[in-house]
C-alpha cells in the first residue's frame, strides 16, 4: 500500500489509510478482503 500511498502524494500509508476511511467508509484493508471475496 506504501507505493499506492506514494503515487497519491501522501507521505506515508497511515495517512493515506486515514484519507481513504474518510472518502469511502472502510480501510483499505477493509476494501481489499471486500473485493477479494475474503471475510
């Protein structure tokens, strides 16, 4: 997630995971399992 975070001009994953939970309600995580079909 680091390289996305990058691309994105964030400094760091943390802050980027914050800014993701804002716009879209979950963690990327949280999106992740989600879009994998995982629980």
């Amino acid at each position: 997630m680091t390289g996305v975070a990058f691309s994105f001009g964030y400094s760091d994953a943390s802050a980027f995971s914050r800014a993701y939970r804002g716009w879209f309600g979950e963690s990327p995580t949280q999106a992740r399992h989600r879009m994998s079909g995982e629980n």
